[in-house]
C-alpha cells in the first residue's frame, strides 16, 4: 500500500511538471513514429485557418490523435479524434478570426492505444497562437496535397455496447473547492442509449442527453495533474452546471479513462 501511494504521488508531480512544460510549449515535442507541425494559420478561400498537422513515420502501427482547438475562454472551437493510419499525413483547419490579438490555446494528445490510456500518452502538446497582424498578412493560401483534411468534428472512437458500465469511477463537481482528494463519490457509471446514470449506494445523478451541452476531456481547477471527463448540462432550475468522472481504478492509477470520455461523448452527440 505505501508502495502505491508513493507511486500515485509520484504520477501526480509528473503530471504537474508536463503541464507546466507543456502550457509554454512552441515547438512541438519529438516521436520516432509520427511528425507533429508548428501550429500556423492560413488562408483556405476567403477564411482564415488554423492548422495541426500530423504525419505517420511509421510503416506498421497505428496511432489515435485527439486535437482540440479552443477560445481564450476555454470554450471549444474545434475538436478532432482521429486515427492515424502508417504512412499518412492528416491536416486538421479550424476556422478562426483573423484579428489581431485573438488567442487560440490548443491541446494535442497522441496515445498508442484505443482506450486512450495516459499510461500509453506518446505526446502532450498544448500552444497558445497569437493572432498578430504580421501573422494574418503573411498567412498562406492551404495546399490539398500537403495532406488529407480532416473534417470539424470527426470522431474515430471505440464502440462499446450500450448501456455499458464503468467501475468504479470518481464523481466530482466541476466547482468543488480545494480537498485532499480529487474526487467527491466513487461508484458505477452507467451510459445508457439516453441518459448518464451514477450511483455509490448513497448520491444518484442521473442525466439524460437532451441536458447535456458538451462532453470534454481536460483538466480542471485544483487538480491539473488529472484529467476529467466533464459534462456540462442544464440543470432541473434550467441553469448551467458541471460534473465530471474519472477511472478510479486502483486508486485512480489505472488509467482507463479513455473508454469513458469515447463512450459517453458518442452516446451524448447520438
């Protein structure tokens, strides 16, 4: 048991270090399998893009490439989950305003695996572009032969059969205030063809799709070393709110919380 705590703790400091590195990052970082671009913004007819682009250096494996492209707000702009295919190259354009002083921060993962275990993460990348003026004058028309374009939206996830359970999994409020524990309940999360269900023998939270405004994957307030699958909904007085789950599995070591976020987003956009 001390082993493993060491080890959780030691997983958390890491996880504290690689963003810190990461939210100042302009280069992207290196793979021996894949080539991943300096985010840069073109010209695609009379819009202004901003494009990710990444390239397969590998004859046999495959990857799975999650882009996100957001407002300074951290609302979502764009979002991508793609396959990556040896040998291919796949452009990612998210549309955006060309004025100066926009910021767009972006967040690139690239994992080894289908589940999209963390454990399996071969690289965090996360840019903040400046919109400037030299930028938007300098911005070139996009060429279709650098790469295939890969449509807003695309999501290329695993299919589990619904409903499909998850245990067990931590429950927190996007809001919670600072504790020594990341999540609030631990318990069964079960996606269904219409609603979230989450349940410890204690608190219920029950969700139909129809009250969900988006489903995303990111850190949040007070515990940046982890990711989350947050939820954000229209509660019963019709007001915005916020939950969000994660794979406590071996105290929260496990982490399988890919299958969730894929599960969870596919069924809500249904």
């Amino acid at each position: 048991m001390f082993q493993i705590l060491i080890r959780a703790i030691v997983i958390i400091l890491a996880g504290v270090v690689a963003i810190e590195r990461a939210s100042a990052q302009e280069t992207p970082p290196k793979s021996r399998s894949y080539e991943l671009e300096k985010v840069h913004l073109a010209k695609r007819d009379n819009a202004y893009v901003l494009v990710h682009t990444i390239t397969s250096t590998t004859s046999k494996d495959r990857f799975w490439a999650l882009f996100e492209v957001n407002n300074v707000d951290g609302s979502r702009k764009c979002e991508w989950l793609k396959v990556v295919e040896p040998k291919q190259r796949y452009r990612f354009e998210c549309p955006v305003e060309p004025t100066a002083g926009q910021k767009y921060p972006s967040r690139v993962r690239v994992f080894s695996d289908a589940r999209l275990r963390l454990t399996d993460r071969e690289v965090f990348y996360e840019p903040i572009f400046d919109i400037t003026a030299d930028r938007v004058s300098a911005a070139a028309a996009v060429s279709d032969s650098t790469g295939t374009v890969v449509p807003d939206g695309t999501f290329d996830a695993i299919e589990l059969p619904l409903p499909a359970i998850f245990k067990p999994t931590w429950y927190r409020r996007v809001d919670k205030g600072f504790g020594m524990r990341a999540y609030e309940n631990s318990g069964d999360l079960t996606v269904s063809a219409d609603q979230l269900l989450f349940t410890d023998g204690k608190k219920t939270v029950r969700i139909p799709y129809n009250q969900i405004l988006s489903v995303r994957w990111e850190p949040l307030p007070n515990d940046i070393a982890n990711h989350w699958v947050v939820v954000r909904f229209k509660n019963e007085e019709g007001k915005d709110d916020g939950i969000a789950f994660r794979d406590g599995g071996r105290i929260g070591l496990r982490g399988d919380t890919g299958p969730i976020y894929q599960t969870l987003r596919r069924a809500a956009k249904q």
